[in-house]
C-alpha cells in the first residue's frame, strides 16, 4: 500500500517500494565537499607572493646579489683546489639552475603583470564612472545655474523698482500739475464771459 504523507497518497511506480525509493538531496542541507585529487590552495595568497617575487627581482638588491653569487660560484670552482670543487668549467650545474630560475621566473612576473592588469582594468573602470558622475553633475549645476538666471531675469531689481516709482511720480506730477492749469482756467473763463449772459441764460 502506498505511504500517504500530509493526507496525500503519494503514487509509486509499479514495483517500487518506500525503502527502494531513491533518495534525493536535500535543498537546505549545503552539499558535502568534494574530495579533489589536486591540493588546494589560496589563489589570492599565491599571487601575492608572486608579487612579492616579481617586485624583488626586479630591484637592485637581487640584481647584486645575484651578481656576487655567481662570481663566488665561478672563483669557487676555478681557483680552490679541485676537491672542494662542486661544479667545474663550463659549470653546467650553475647554468641549469639559471635556467630554472628564468623558468620560474618568467611565470611568476606574467602571473604578477595579469594581476597589476586586473587592478588598472577596475581602477579604468571606477574612474570611468566617477568621470561619468561629474559630467552628470556638472550638467545638472549648469541647469540649475541656466534656470537660476532665467528666474533672475523675471525678478524686479532695485534698479528697476526705482525706475518705476521715478516715472510713477513724473506722472503723478504730471496729473497734479494738469489739474491745477484746469482748475485755474475755469476762474479765467468765467471772468471773461459778459455780464448779461448768466441772467439770459437763467
């Protein structure tokens, strides 16, 4: 009989059973590592070293003391007496460990190279957009700036404010004074009129 789980019949294949059922990962358990035939290693620690590698041949100091071990190899193995000496002429033992020093060398300066490479890539990158951002925003202080003098080009200023009221009073002015030349001719006219006409006119 098939197991029920939550009130559900679950449904087997024929001739499969509860126990014989495959059993299938959990998906909130983590999965369990994976055993590796190769050893592991920090990658970042690796190329870090090989920084420090890179940067020390290319100094001065390795340049020196590479200089004195090889003349202390070849006084070593040609001056002192032959059973001291450990790598005779043409000292094919000093020149296979120069080789294997280019060898590891060689790698180890690429391997620093990609790294400085990597770092220029994202310090392009970040400049980049930084340069990006205050393109931006210089162009939005220049709107703002363009929307400020155009806003200031609509507000009235002193200068302005005092050339109006001067005009307002050379109007004012204007109306006083030609109100009191029409007030003074109405006496004037009225003094120039006959004696006999108001009576006629009443």
């Amino acid at each position: 009989m098939a197991p029920e789980r939550d009130g559900v019949r679950e449904r087997l294949p024929s001739g499969a059973t509860a126990a014989g059922r495959p059993r299938a990962p959990r998906l909130d358990q983590p999965r369990p590592p994976r055993r590796r035939i190769l050893p592991e290693y920090d990658p970042e620690a690796f190329g870090r070293m090989s920084e420090r590698i890179a940067r020390f041949i290319g100094t001065g100091r390795f340049l020196a003391w590479m200089t004195v071990t090889i003349v202390v190899w070849i006084v070593w193995n040609t001056l002192l007496p032959e059973s001291v000496r450990f790598d005779e002429y043409p000292f094919i033992f000093l020149t296979l460990a120069l080789s294997l020093q280019a060898s590891y060398a060689a790698p180890l300066i690429l391997l620093a190279q990609n790294r400085q490479d990597d770092r220029d890539r994202v310090n392009l990158e970040q400049d980049r957009k930084r340069n990006e951002r205050s393109i931006a925003d210089t162009e939005y202080l220049t709107r703002e700036v363009a929307a400020l003098r155009i806003g200031l080009g609509e507000v009235a200023t002193r200068d302005w404010i005092r050339s109006e009221l001067q005009d307002l009073v050379k109007e004012l002015e204007l109306r006083q004074n030609g109100h009191r030349e029409h007030n003074g001719a109405l006496p004037a006219m009225r003094a120039q009129r006959p004696p006999g006409r108001d009576a006629g006119d009443h």
